[in-house]
C-alpha cells in the first residue's frame, strides 16, 4: 500500500516537471518570436525611412526627423530692403521685383504704374492744420495721430448703410451682401435729437466736439474746431453743404416740399 502511494507521487512528481517543462518552453517560443518580430519592425522602419530620406533628398526636402532644429528645415531667404523706388511714380519695391528683362543699375517696375504706361495723380499735400497734426512730433500731434480714428468719425458726413449678415457660430464676421451706400439724412437735426454726421456742421463747433466726445470718445476740443474750420475752408462738399443752407434760409433756394411741386399762384 505505501509502495502504492509513494509510485503516485512520482508519477504526479513527474507529471507536474513535464508539464514546467513545457510551459517554460512556450515562453521561450513566445519570447524569441517577440524579439525576432521587432527586429524585423525596426528594419522595416529603418527601410522606410531610408527610402524616404532618399525621397526627400531626390525631391530638395529636408528630412524632418534628422533636422535638429527648426532653423536647419526653414532656410533663410533675405530679399533685401524693400528701398528701390519706380522712376516714374516712386513706389518702393524689392529689388527682384523688378521686370525680368531689367537690370540692377536701371530697374523698372510693372506692378505699380506699368512702367510709366499709367500717370497717377501725386496726393496733394494736406492743408493745414492737418498737415502739421500728421507730421510734427509735439505731444499734441503724437496724441492726434494715435486718435485719429476719433476725429474722422466725429467729422463724418455720412454714415455707411448696408445689410449685415450676422453668423451664429464661427468668429466674428462683418459679411456685407447688397450694395453699400452712404446715408446723409436731413441737413439740419430734428427738434430734441442729437446732431449726428453732416447735422453737426450746423451746429456750433463747441456742440459739434460735445457730441464727438460722447460718441466716440475723449478728444481734443480745440482741435475738432480747428479741424472744423480747415474742412469749411477747403473741403468741397462742406462748403456745398453750407452753401447751399445758407441758401435755404435766405429763400433763394425752395425749402423741402416745395422744390417741384405745383405753384400756389
Ligand atoms: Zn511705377
């Protein structure tokens, strides 16, 4: 019975060795054949990037993956100062801008003037005080220059008027869609309303700077009157505009109604 008992054992003994045995070697299968599948992924790899990087070099790219920073992949290309002027209308271009069948020592130009083919009219110099706010370096000037977006709208004639298309998802967006026209509206403002546009040139000046001051904010009031005045002086349709209520109130012109319609008499 014990002799039994004990063969039992030797054989389990044996049983349970054969069978590490052979897990063991499972895995020793399993772990050459991970080890010899990525060797041949890395060869592979290597194999494409070579191809690629011959690829590249074939085609004038740089290979990314060898560059070793962003300055070996973006070579530089310094097209000089853009200082060369047209001889004909003195816009400023790049030297390699020039016409192709031109030289260095005489270039010229097409995408401005045409090489003189079209004759542009030189931008009159601004009347004053215009003309000194636009170029001195005083304080008073430099704080114009960076408000200047104030002063055009608080001396706007006109109002643009046009049908907004609002989108509600995306960025912001002014889409225009029609025709764009300007509105004037009556020349003079209606009783309890505020001036706005061309209604303020027949203000007084001091009302005028009030209400560009509460819609567009903080500006120099001395200076919108100066500005008032150089517009009355030299901008035509300002003085057309008050030409033509002076006018009005001195009854050679008809008021509005009258103009066209049938006599009385
Ligand atoms: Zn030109």
């Amino acid at each position: 019975m014990e002799l039994t008992e004990k063969k039992h054992r030797k054989r389990r003994a044996s049983s349970t060795a054969v069978d590490s045995s052979a897990t063991s070697s499972e895995h020793h299968n399993s772990e050459a054949e991970d080890r010899k599948q990525s060797t041949l992924a890395a060869v592979r790899k290597r194999k494409y990037r070579h191809q690629t990087a011959k690829r590249n070099l074939e085609a004038g790219l740089i290979d990314i993956s060898v560059a070793e920073s962003t300055d070996t992949i973006v070579s530089i290309h310094d097209c000089g100062t853009m200082r060369v002027e047209c001889q004909h209308c003195r816009a400023k271009f790049f030297a390699s801008e020039r016409l192709s069948h031109s030289s260095m020592r005489n270039p010229k130009f097409g995408l401005c003037c045409g090489d003189g083919k079209i004759k542009l009219w030189t931008v009159p110099e601004p009347p004053e005080p215009l003309a000194t706010l636009l170029t001195d370096t005083s304080q008073r000037c430099r704080l114009f220059r960076r408000n200047i977006r104030r002063y055009n709208c608080a001396l706007c004639m006109a109002s643009m008027q046009a049908n907004e298309v609002t989108f509600s998802q995306g960025p912001s967006a002014f889409k225009v869609h029609g025709e764009i026209y300007r509105f004037i509206g009556p020349m003079h403002h209606s009783e309890g309303q505020q001036p706005k546009c061309l209604q303020t040139f027949f203000v007084d000046a001091t009302m005028q700077a009030s209400v560009g001051v509460e819609r567009f904010g903080e500006i120099d009031t001395d200076l919108m009157t100066d500005l008032r005045e150089m517009l009355q002086l030299n901008n035509s349709y300002v003085r057309s505009f008050v030409s033509i209520d002076e006018q009005l109130q001195s009854g050679l012109l008809p008021q509005s109604g009258t103009a066209g319609g049938p006599s009385s008499e």
